[in-house]
C-alpha cells in the first residue's frame, strides 16, 4: 500500500500583491507537489490578528486566528516558510503570527501553540532584489523557530538573491541552479517529514 501524500503547509513573510515571498513560496510548492506532496497555501495576512499587545490579551484573550494558525499546523506534516527581509530581520507579518501562537494556552481539548510546533519538520527559504536574498533574515528565522516553537527546521536552506533574474513575473524559475537549490531544500524537508510520519 502506498502511503498517503505528506501534507505541507506553505507560508510566506508578505502578502503584498506582487510580494517575491508569494512567488518562491508558491514556486516551492509547485515543486513539492511533483515530489508527491499535498500543498496547502496560508495567508498571514488574512488571519487578521493585531498587532501583540498585552493589554488587549489580558482583556480579550488570544485572537481566534492564533486558533486558525495552530490548527493549520497541526494538521500538517511539515512546513515550509519562505521569509523576505526587513533591514536584516524577518518581518512582523511572521513574528506577529508566531508571537500570538506563543501565547495560546492548551484549552478546550486542544494543545496549546508551541506543543503544535514542536519537532514539526520545517524549511526555511528567503528572498530578496539584493545579493544576499535575505539571507540575514532566514538566519534570525532558524533561531527563532527552533529556539522557542521546538521546531526541527531541516539543515537546508536557500537564499534567493537578485530575485527578479531568478523567478518571473508569474514565479516560474528564470535560473536552474536556484530552481535545483529550492528543490533540495524542498526533498530534505519531505524526507524528514516522512521519515518521521512513517518510521521504518
Ligand atoms: C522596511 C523594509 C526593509 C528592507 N530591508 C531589506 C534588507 O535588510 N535586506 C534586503 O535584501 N531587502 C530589504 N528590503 C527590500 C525587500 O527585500 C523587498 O521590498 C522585497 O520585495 C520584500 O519582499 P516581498 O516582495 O515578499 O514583499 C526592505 C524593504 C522594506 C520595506
């Protein structure tokens, strides 16, 4: 019997209409689906969640939409996350989101945000018109991720320079060597996931 496709949760670090992130991100999963996996898109963006605020925690609790993000997670296998850079970091679109799933208590027959995170298969990809392809950024990203969310972000990873001469305008690879980049980095991620999903 073959086993059922590894369900991959693809995120990117902007939502801005023509954002280079949304095109890697979406290039990626296209290669993961050749690769057999099941691709599911998330905007951060459309989960709407304010800006952290421990005022309007203690008075509202955590927004629903940490909820929508921790329960995405959880039904995945693995996810992949491509980030830009904002002058050498990620940018708060992601650290917002993650900073509310943080802060979700277990509750209601449901475990709390960084229990859903731990030891989740996850690559890391970044993007920019500059030479370094943000490469800062994905760097802050691993640490975070790994650090306080327990994620296991695969060893490779693959920063995409000069971005406008390597993905078009409908984010098909103008350039082999960083289509094959982001493939590795795509097949370690599936074979951590499934390896782990499906031991031997
Ligand atoms: C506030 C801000 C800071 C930026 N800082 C950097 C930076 O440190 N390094 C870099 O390569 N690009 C930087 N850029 C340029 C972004 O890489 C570029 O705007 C990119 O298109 C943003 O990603 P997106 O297309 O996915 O929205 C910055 C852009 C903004 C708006």
């Amino acid at each position: 019997m073959t086993a059922p496709a590894l369900r991959l949760l693809c995120l990117a670090g902007s939502a801005r209409s023509g954002a280079l992130s949304v095109r890697l991100r979406d290039a990626a999963a296209r290669v993961a689906q050749t690769l057999g996996a099941q691709t599911t898109m998330l905007d951060l963006r459309a989960l709407q969640l304010p800006l952290y605020d421990g005022d309007l925690e203690a008075a509202h609790g955590v927004p629903d939409a940490a909820r929508q993000l921790r329960d995405a997670i959880a039904a995945h296998d693995a996810l992949l996350l491509v980030t830009p850079e904002y002058n050498g970091f990620p940018t708060p679109l992601v650290i917002n989101a993650f900073d509310w799933l943080s802060r979700l208590p277990a509750g209601e027959g449901a475990p709390s945000g960084v229990i859903v995170t731990a030891n989740k298969p996850t690559a890391l990809l970044s993007i920019s018109p500059g030479a370094i392809g943000g490469l800062r950024a994905m760097n802050y990203l691993r640490q975070y991720l790994q650090m306080s969310f327990g994620m296991l972000v695969v060893p490779r990873q693959h920063a995409v320079g000069h971005a406008h001469d390597v993905l078009d305008g409908q984010g098909v690879f103008k350039d082999e060597k960083a289509e094959q980049a982001v493939r590795a980095v795509v097949q370690g991620l599936l074979r951590v996931a499934g390896a782990l999903r499906d031991p031997a």
